[in-house]
C-alpha cells in the first residue's frame, strides 16, 4: 500500500509541474525567451504572503517558484497548494511507517495518538489532492466558455471545504497528543505536524485571497 501511494504521489506531482511548466518549455522550443524572476514577480508573492498567519515561510517556501507564478494569483494558490500536500504527504509516509514499530516506551496512549494522527493525515492528504486537482481544472478553464462566475466560485467553495478540512485534521492530529506524556515520539510528530499545518494554513490563505479577487 505504502509503495502504491509512493508512486501515485509521483506521478501526481509529475503532471502537475508538467502542467505549471508547459508554457515554460513551449516558450523554450519556438526559441522565445523564458518568463524569468523579477523583482516585481519576488514582491508580488512577499506581499500576498503578507495576508497569510505566517508570511516568513509562505515567501520562503514559494518565492522559489517566482518565475512560474508570474504574478498570477490562481497560479500562486495551486503551486501553494501543491508544497502544503507534498509536505503532508511526505508526514503520512513518515508517520505509516512509526505505526509499525515497537509500542513507544510502552505507553498505549501514545500509541492511539499516533494511529488516529495518521489517520487524520491520511485523510488531509486526499483532501488536499482533490483540492489541487480541482484548482488544476479551474487553471484548465481559464476564462473561455463554461469559466462563468458561478463556475468559478462553486469549484472555488469546494477547494476551500477541503483545505479547511485538511487543516482541521491536522490539528485534530496533533490535540490527539495532549493528554499524552512527553516522550521522543511526541515531540517528534508534534514537530512535523506543525510545519504541515503552516504551510496548508499559508495554501488556505492564498486560495481565500484568490476566490476573493474573482474569475481567473
């Protein structure tokens, strides 16, 4: 299972920068010069990271792909998006495989806590992928015909639902750890979790910010 859903994940993340970077490579081959990173293209993710609860790892985690976003507010969700899910799904990974070792100090406790957390993870994770597949679809449309506001804001309503359900259940991964004692394996996935849960906090902020400005 854990190798299936590897190889899935690639492939996911394959097409999509497949599809992030088509116009990069289309560009390329008819010998037109690339999109390259301005100041302008670095600012304007500096400033919509500035609307997000924590803008330091927004820009840092996205100003990376300043030359695909090109200043385009829709592209700056879906690429927020795709770091938020690689990262959660990275967590999952981690976490399956923490299930199946030893009983962590004997403690059951911790144990349940672990098993609900990556179980609440697991279901961010398809949360976050349906997300990121229907911001791809609403990418697709552009503004051409069947692109109407009403399109637009019903596919919009649905990547917030699940954005806001992955972060709930994230957070409902780590309370799961409160009445637990502190040990190694606590504040280890406590730690992971949190970074999870910023960047899908970030992704969430920038998919608000985006439905807000309208059509694509």
């Amino acid at each position: 299972m854990t190798t299936q859903c590897s190889h899935s994940f690639l492939l996911l993340s394959i097409l999509f920068f497949a599809a992030t970077f088509s116009n990069l490579r289309s560009t390329t081959a008819t010998g037109a010069e690339p999109p390259t990173t301005t100041n302008d293209d670095a600012e304007f993710i500096r400033s919509s990271c500035n609307a997000t609860l924590y803008p330091d790892i927004c820009y840092t985690s996205l100003s990376r792909y300043a030359n695909a976003v090109q200043q385009n507010p829709g592209q700056l969700a879906r690429i927020a998006i795709a770091v938020s899910f690689s990262k959660v799904h990275r967590t999952a990974s981690y976490l399956s495989n923490l299930t199946r070792e030893a009983d962590y100090s004997g403690s059951s406790r911790a144990t349940l806590a672990l098993h609900d957390c990556f179980s609440n993870l697991d279901d961010a994770v398809d949360e976050i992928r349906g997300s990121l597949k229907q911001m791809r679809q609403i990418g697709a449309a552009g503004t051409g015909a069947g692109a109407g506001a009403d399109s637009f804001l019903f596919q919009m309503s649905n990547v917030q639902t699940w954005m806001s359900a992955a972060l709930t259940d994230e957070e409902t991964c780590t309370d799961g750890f409160q009445d637990v004692e502190d040990c190694p394996v606590k504040a280890d996935v406590q730690n992971r979790v949190s970074k999870v849960k910023k960047l899908t906090s970030n992704a969430l902020a920038l998919v608000n910010g985006y439905a807000q400005k309208g059509m694509p």
